[in-house]
C-alpha cells in the first residue's frame, strides 16, 4: 500500500474497520479512531504502545512474525489476499476480549512500517459463523484454531489439513493432502466407520437432530508415531468449495479421557486398599443377576468377610499399623483369588469376594479354606519406620450361594451377612454357609 496515494489520514479516519501503522517490533505509531475507540486507548497514549500487549498471547508469536515479515517486504509490494487474512483476540482496555480479522500489509517505500486493518468480527454472528459462510479466507483462518482440522471430499480425499495436524496426528500438512482420510484411523475403525462419515456428506448440521445424528463422535485415531488415541470429531456441512467437501475438526481426548478414568476409579475404589468399594460391589452385583445365562451352567458364591483381632490390633499397635494390616490383606485376598473373582472393601475391616462361577458348595468351601490359610500366615507391621512387628489375626466368612440364597442384592448380602456372624458366634477363623 502507498500511504501517500490512499491518504492515510483522510481516508482511514472515517473507516469503522480498526487502522494502525506498526514498526518491525509491533510499536503503534498512529491508529485510526475505531481502534482506538474499540480498544479504550487515548490517542496520547497509544503511541509508542506495542500492538501485540493488545493481542491475547497464543496469538502474538505469529503475528508478530507477520509484522515483521510485510516490514522486509516494502520493495516487493504484492495486494493482500484473503491467504493473508489471520484471526487474532484483541484485549480492550475496557470490555471482554473480542475476535478480528486482520490483514498486514506492506508500505511503499518504509521499511519501518507495516499497515494493519482489523475487522471486528462481534459485528458479525461469531466465529462459527465465520468459518461456515467464508469460503475463500477458510484455510487462513482455520491456522488460528488449536484443533485438527480436515476437510476431505467425496472420494476421501483430503483437500486440505491446518498446522494442527501435526500434533494430533504426527503429519505435517503436506504429507495429508491428497492422502486417504483412512490413514488417519487403525483400518478396522475406519472400515467400521466410513459409512457413518458417508452421512455428515448427505446430512446438513440443522437436519441431523432430527435423524438422531450426534453432531460430534468419539473414534480411535491412528498417530503416524504414537499408535491408537482417543479422538474428539466435530462435523460442518459438506460443501461445494473445489469440488464437494466436508470439514472435519478433531481434537485429542487422551488426557480427558484418562483423567475421566482417574475420575472414575476414585469414585468405584477403596482409596486406601484400592479394592472396589460399595458402588462397584452393587453395579457387579447387578450386572451378575441380569445375566441370568450364568446360573444357567452354575452357581456363584458371595463371601462376607470380617477379621478377627483387627480392633486389638488398632488399639494396641496404632491406626498406621492398622492400615498396613488392612492394605496386606486386600493384598492376600486378591493372590487367593481367580482373576475371575472380585474383591471389594465396605470399610474398616469387612471385606467382601464375589466369585463368579462354582460348579457347587464346594467350590465355596475351597476358596473359603484357601481365604483362612491366607489370612492366617503372620502379618509383618512396621510401626513408626521402626523394626517389623509380627501380628496374627483370624477372619469369619459367611457364605451365601446365588442363586440358591438370594436372588437379588438385598436377598444375597442380607444371607451372607448373617453366614458371617454365625461364623464367628461359632469361634471365629472359620465359614459359614
């Protein structure tokens, strides 16, 4: 841009678009007034004010590097075009952080300066907005988003990939165009899946409710170096823009998903033996009697367990010791068990095993017999970091047999619960059915 032919002065004080002059390093050396109504600044003030402190961080580095690069550009003065176009947050000086549209350009004749012009997208209906109705500024605005996104076409094709597909998917832009969308899946997914990607073609975002189409899906990715992730799709309406195409935007879930899995294991374990607490006792319990396929080969078997000697060795000892006596119990249970079997911990030191399959009584009696050997082996427990003491402890078990002894939660636990005391009216370190 020639500032002297297009009269810098006159001819962007009346634009409502945000106008500034920039040095090499983003210093302000004049602004029109919309930005400096729109910013909140002073014209005293703006001067010598760097563009990029109005300029929300992530997006500053690259800015900046544009600034800098249409400063060196002055000789080789080439039109902006809409690839030029960049996305940035400004921060007002009053107000929320809005959305613009920027463009730099370089300025005849000044290798000092470079001419911004920002358009305040809050005019408009969003980014969203955006995105869908511009067509020919796409792929420049699509570089502003953290996201991954593609856009393939009816052969799968893709057309087009942004910067962000590196870190999701392990590819550099580049080596995705062209490339099957299917190379960014395991084959068995994307065979699995391609007609359901087939239908966000046929089916515009405002039709899909109404067919029960979700407008985002969950999908195992395939990086190019780090194997399987859990992957995040996001769907826009196909479109006739170089042929027809559709834009797919995904995001990496691994880290919400494995946080959801910390999320869930907290609320299903014991925190201090990491056996199931409760909850997963009675969600397994449920599961276990709405497969009534399984009492059809045989029986399963619930233990009630509570140690004999635990609160003495509270007392005596101290609660630390009693922890450890509660955590090398869980520990001894688990090895007595089938990988088959679960585990559960109700609080102090009832502990409960479901067994998911016995031929007869017998099966019980064994794994029973086998639970009062573990148990009754010494316990090493160090007290206060100093040397090991050895303590003994005994366990009653109540039994009950499913379905002979209940057929439902309440029925089950209430049998096994009074198995449990008769054992230990019956002198203790032994079972009861």
């Amino acid at each position: 841009i020639d500032l002297e032919e297009a009269g810098f002065d006159s001819a962007v004080s009346a634009s409502v678009d945000l106008a500034c002059l920039v040095a090499p390093d983003g210093t302000i050396k004049s602004a029109n007034p919309a930005f400096l109504e729109r910013l909140g600044q002073q014209e005293d003030e703006v001067s010598q004010r760097s563009l990029l402190n109005l300029v929300e961080a992530p997006y500053r580095p690259n800015f900046s590097e544009r600034i800098r690069v249409k400063c060196e550009q002055m000789a080789d003065l080439v039109p902006a075009n809409p690839d030029d176009m960049v996305l940035l947050r400004l921060l007002p000086a009053t107000g929320a952080p809005f959305s613009v549209e920027a463009v730099v350009a370089s300025v005849a004749g000044d290798d000092h300066s470079a001419f911004v012009v920002m358009r305040d997208l809050s005019m408009y209906h969003g980014l969203l907005e955006q995105l869908r109705e511009s067509r020919d500024n796409y792929d420049a605005l699509s570089e502003t988003i953290a996201e991954a996104i593609v856009r393939i076409n009816e052969a799968f094709e893709i057309v087009f990939a942004n910067s962000a597909v590196k870190s999701t998917f392990g590819f550099e832009p580049h080596e995705l165009k062209g490339a099957n969308f299917a190379v960014l899946f395991p084959d068995s997914v994307f065979e699995r899946c391609e007609p359901q990607f087939r239908r966000y073609f046929i089916v515009d975002d405002q039709d899909r409710r109404k067919l029960g189409m979700a407008n985002t899906m969950e999908v195992l990715g395939q990086h190019k170096h780090r194997g399987v992730a859990p992957m995040e799709m996001s769907f826009g309406n196909s479109r006739d823009y170089r042929g027809r195409t559709l834009t797919c935007i995904v995001r990496d879930i691994t880290q919400r998903k494995n946080a959801e899995r910390r999320l869930r294991h907290l609320a299903f374990h014991d925190q201090l033996t990491g056996l199931g607490n409760r909850d997963l006792f009675e969600q397994d319990m449920r599961r276990l009697f709405d497969a009534s396929a399984v009492f059809d080969a045989g029986k399963a078997a619930l233990l009630f367990l509570d140690l004999d000697g635990f609160k003495q060795v509270n007392d005596t000892i101290g609660h630390d010791a009693g922890d450890q006596l509660l955590v090398q119990t869980a520990t001894r249970l688990r090895k007595t068990l089938r990988e088959s079997d679960s585990v559960y911990r109700f609080g102090g030191d009832e502990f409960v095993v479901l067994i998911s399959f016995i031929h007869d009584r017998r099966g019980a009696s064994v794994v029973a017999n086998n639970i009062l050997g573990a148990i009754r082996r010494p316990f090493q427990l160090s007290i206060n970091g100093q040397s090991a003491t050895t303590v003994s402890v005994g366990v009653s078990i109540g039994i009950a047999v499913l379905p002979d002894d209940g057929e439902n939660i309440t029925a089950a636990t209430k049998a096994a619960d009074l198995a449990m005391y008769f054992a230990k009216d019956n002198g203790k370190n032994t079972f009861a059915f």
